[in-house]
C-alpha cells in the first residue's frame, strides 16, 4: 500500500501588517499584553476584496513551482477554512475554477484549527486506497474582515490572522518516507465554548439586523476554558500518533503544533519534554491562521531547521468544536 508523502508546501500571507501597536488605535490593548497572554507581535490581514480562495491560490502556485507541478499533476483538491469566501458552495469550487481544473473533484472541510489535519487524514485515505496519487491539501483563512475589532472583542481579535498554506500530497513506496498515523477527536459539548453564532440556519431570516447589533455575527471565545483543553489534549494526540507507529518523543525531529497562542504551544512542548530544537513556532509574526496554520508553520519550520528526507515531523492540532487531531509523518 502506498503512503502519502508531501512532494511541496507553498504560503501565502497577505502584504499589510498589523501590529500590536496598530491595534491599540482600534481597541483598548497593549502590546505588553498581546505579547505576555499570546506571544504575538504582529499578524497580516488582506485588503478589501481579498478572500480565502485568493490566498488559497496564491500559495498552491507557489507549492506547484516547488514541485515543479502543473495544475492539470492535482487529481483531488482538499479545501480546509472556517472563513470561505460565501455561506456556499466551498472555497474548493472557487479554487477548483481558478486552477483551471473542471472535474477535478473539490472537497471543503470545516474543522477550524484541526481543518488541516483533518484534511490530511481524508487525502491520505485516498492516497493509500489508490483512490487518487497527487492531492492538493490548502488551509486559508481571512479573519480580519470577522473580527469584532472594538474593545468588545478584543480577546479575540486580538488573536487571529490571514494566511494561506497549501501542501501537494503524493503516493510515494519509498519505505522511509510518508504519513505513519493520524489521529482526529472531536468533543461537541463544547462547541458554543469557541464559535460564531450567526448568520445560521436556525436563524430567520438567517442574517438578522440585531445580530450584527449584539455581536453574535463576531467569533466568541471562553479563552481560559480552550487554554486548559489545549494544553492536555494536544500532548495527548501527539503520544497518541507516536505511539500507533512505535515511537517516542525523543525520536521526533520536530514537532510543528497549531500556532493557537505561544502560551498553549510553550505549554504542550513541557508536557511532551521536548528540547526547544524539537518544536518550531511562529505565531509571533502571523499570529493564529486556523486552519492555515499548520502548513504555514511546517514550511517555514522545515527550512529554518533543515527538515531531511526521513526525520521525524508530528504535528498537532486543537481548535473550535472542539476538534483535536494528529499526525506523524517521516518527512
Ligand atoms: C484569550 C486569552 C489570551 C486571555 O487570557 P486570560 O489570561 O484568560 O485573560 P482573561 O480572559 O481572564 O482576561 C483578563 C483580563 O484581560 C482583559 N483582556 C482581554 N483581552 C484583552 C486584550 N486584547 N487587551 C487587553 N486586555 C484584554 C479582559 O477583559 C480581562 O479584564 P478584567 O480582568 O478587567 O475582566 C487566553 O485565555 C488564551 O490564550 N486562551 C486560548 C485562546 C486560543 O488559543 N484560542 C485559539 C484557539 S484555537
């Protein structure tokens, strides 16, 4: 049976920055405390009129130029976001049309900050069934036109960015390379504890003016209640994946957790007893992307700490839902 191994990961961040200090002129905040709760500095947000789909393309071109891929290589296209561009149809129609692949087959995930490992375990499946060879795997998310950026949704808004990052799944028989394990949970009775309540089909007619008047079309969060599960079950899913393939955390290369907050990531890596060589971050400049931000970590973590053909990666996922996921893969 094959194994589903990353032929290229392609990014994509908008130009403009936002920094702490920015935020200050938008919100009663302080870069102290951004910087002490979150650990980030700065995040990037689009312009007007960008979406997800854009960032989405944007980072598949440059995934397919690594590859050395045409668009026509991507047999299946696996579309992660919490924030597409319209209520429907998904990101991965729009992405699909940009490509120029009619019939290549589009499939939207909406599991948040576990979207992309989600994603994965879906292309892998196909990928060891023979289903299909070449997958394309995109998280992108656009936050900044949904925050709530008064000091009412500080919390929050606080938090999030825009990004896009875009891995090129292919079969592979090579014995030392590959996906091992993926792990995905979900826990439902939490999921009012991070969530956007409206627009909703509950709701009618689904887009109410006093909605948008109470804050209900902005994102809410119990922060120190997802803090508390983060930090057990993340650990939880990475022993978890080690431990389908026969492996402990001292085998690992690195770790590459979901950039929820540096606190969380600082938290799980004392949990697992990593070495900080282990464990690669960069929630400072993007601050939390979702479900982009997985692929946006493990591209940036690979070439900063010189990721080879064979090492151990495990990443680790936990987000809205709640939704907890991970997987371990020999780079
Ligand atoms: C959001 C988070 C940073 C808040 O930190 P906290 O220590 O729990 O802070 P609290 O919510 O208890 O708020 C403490 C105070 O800071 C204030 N505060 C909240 N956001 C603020 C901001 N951006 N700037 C300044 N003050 C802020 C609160 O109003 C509160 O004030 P009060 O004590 O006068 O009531 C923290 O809970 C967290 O990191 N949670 C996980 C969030 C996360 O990772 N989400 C992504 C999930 S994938």
């Amino acid at each position: 049976m094959p194994r589903t191994a990353i032929a290229a990961i392609g990014t994509f961040v908008p130009e403009r920055v936002v920094t702490n200090a920015d935020l200050t002129r938008l919100m009663e905040t302080s870069d102290e405390w951004i910087t002490q709760r979150t650990g980030i500095q700065e995040r990037r947000w689009v312009e007007p009129g960008v979406g997800a789909a854009d960032l989405a393309e944007a980072a598949t071109r440059q995934a397919l130029d690594r590859a050395g891929w045409r668009p026509g290589d991507i047999e299946a296209i696996v579309f992660a976001s919490l924030s597409p561009d319209h209520m429907f149809p998904g990101d991965g129609c729009f992405l699909n049309a940009r490509l120029g692949l009619p019939g290549v087959p589009a499939l939207d995930v909406r599991n948040q900050c576990s979207g992309f490992l989600y994603g994965l375990s879906v292309a892998d499946a196909w990928i060891r069934t023979g289903t299909y060879r070449r997958v394309l795997l995109v998280g992108a998310e656009v936050h900044s036109t949904g925050l709530d950026v008064s000091t009412r949704g500080r919390d929050v808004a606080v938090i999030f960015g825009d990004g896009a990052g875009a891995a090129l799944l292919e079969a592979t028989d090579d014995p030392d390379r590959g996906v091992l394990a993926v792990r995905l949970h979900a826990d439902g009775r939490h999921a009012r504890d991070l969530w956007t309540d409206a627009p909703g089909s509950v709701y009618s007619p689904r887009s109410r003016v006093e909605d948008i008047a109470s804050g209900a079309t902005y994102p809410h969060m119990e922060g120190q209640k997802v803090f508390k599960h983060a930090i057990v079950r993340m650990p939880e899913v990475v022993r978890e994946v080690l431990a389908a393939a026969g492996h402990g955390t001292a085998d690992l290369k690195l770790l590459v957790p979901h950039q929820a907050n540096l606190r969380i990531a600082e938290a799980v890596q004392r949990s697992l007893e990593l070495r900080d060589d282990q464990v690669f971050n960069n929630i400072q400049r993007y601050g939390n992307t979702t479900a982009a931000s997985i692929p946006l970590c493990l591209a940036e973590g690979a070439e900063a700490r010189g990721l080879r053909r064979g090492d151990l990666v495990a990443l680790a996922a936990f987000g809205a839902g709640f939704t907890w996921a991970g997987a371990l893969l020999r780079w």
